[in-house]
C-alpha cells in the first residue's frame, strides 16, 4: 500500500468521524436544525450522485474498476458510497455552513434568509474543496478514461464532460464539479426552511 493510498484512506475516515464527533461533543450548543441537515445532507449526496457514481448504474464505471486494489480492501464498494455522502454531508456541508457563519461574524440571521455573501462563502468553499479532491485525493479514480455514471446531480453525465482545468496530467472535469455547483443552493434553502419551522414554542399562559 503506498503512502499516497494511505493518506486517501486516513482523509475519507477523518472526515466521517471528526463531524460525527463534534455533532455528539456539541450537541447542546448546536442549533436544533444542525443534525436535521446532515442527515438531509448526507441522503441528498448519497441519492444526487455518490451512490450512481459508486455503482456506476448508468454508463459508468464502477468505483472498484477506477481504483486500486489497496484502496478496494480499505474502502470496500458496499460502503464507499456512504462514507463519501457521511464526509459530504458532514465535512463539506456542515463544515461549509460553519465558515459561512464564522466569515458573517457569527451571525445566526444568515441561517434565517438568504444572504448573498453568506452564500458566495459556501459556494466557494463546496466547489474549492472539490477541486482539491479531485486533483489530489481522487486524482486517480478520476483520470481520463475512467467514466463516471449519469448522476441526478451531474445530468450531462459522461456525454458532455469537457476539461476544465489541467495541473501535471491531473485534470478537472465539468461532470463531477455540476453536483457542487447544484447542491449548495438547494442545502441553504434547506438550512433556511429549518430555522423558520424549528422554533422555540412560547410558554403557555394562564388566561
């Protein structure tokens, strides 16, 4: 097993577990709606697109054909796709909505209506975090020739996936950054629905 192997296998568990650890740690300083949204999260990025791409059920190849061996034993096709939705919805949906907490000064009202810059910050950080994925974690299950399957998330699937970007025969390609693109506005909007249902019910009064 080489160290680049290695180092793929310690960041996909890293990424499972350190959310989960901080959800069960703060969970009495968290607002309601957190759990709620990386369970919706982790179901959304789980039926958008890990789960076609892992099986690769429509014109694609499946995840165990892309990789290798070593990564086969660590990350075995039957749960791939959940510790990819379990990383998405925790480390890059959660930690996305974080940051744009943090950038806003702190500011609880970006959860409760839409900001455009609130915004920009978890777009940025969605599309960003993939890029680097794609180009130095997944680079090579990713590389030219290994097909990717048609996606609800990624609907130009392997028909029209042009090159976007190349650094040292590692590329970035159009299909597999449309489910980063799509999903943040549909996660804000989530996070936005929460706070407006999950309130605090007034006391009752003794009228």
């Amino acid at each position: 097993m080489s160290l680049e192997e290695i180092r793929v296998v310690v960041v996909v568990y890293l990424a499972v577990i350190t959310p989960i650890v901080a959800l069960v740690v703060g969970k009495k300083h968290l607002p309601d709606w957190v759990p709620l949204i990386y369970l919706g999260s982790v179901l959304g990025c789980a039926v958008g697109w890990e789960l076609w791409f892992n099986y690769g059920w429509i014109d694609g190849d499946p995840v165990d054909v892309r990789r290798a061996m070593a990564l086969n034993i660590w990350l075995p096709k039957s749960i791939n796709w959940l510790m990819n939705s379990l990383a998405d919805g925790g480390a890059i949906c959660l930690g996305g909505l974080w940051l744009m907490w943090l950038v806003s000064g702190k500011d609880s009202a970006v959860f409760k209506s839409w900001h455009w810059g609130a915004f920009g910050v978890l777009l940025a950080w969605c599309v960003g975090q993939n890029i680097i994925v794609e180009l130095f974690l997944y680079h090579d299950q990713l590389a030219n020739g290994k097909v990717l399957s048609w996606a609800p998330l990624a609907p130009t699937g392997p028909y029209f996936n042009p090159t976007l970007y190349e650094l040292n025969d590692r590329s970035v390609r159009l299909q597999t950054q449309i489910p980063w693109l799509v999903f943040p506005f549909l996660l804000y909007q989530a996070v936005i629905m929460a706070t407006r249902k999950i309130t605090v019910k007034p006391l009752p009064t003794l009228d």
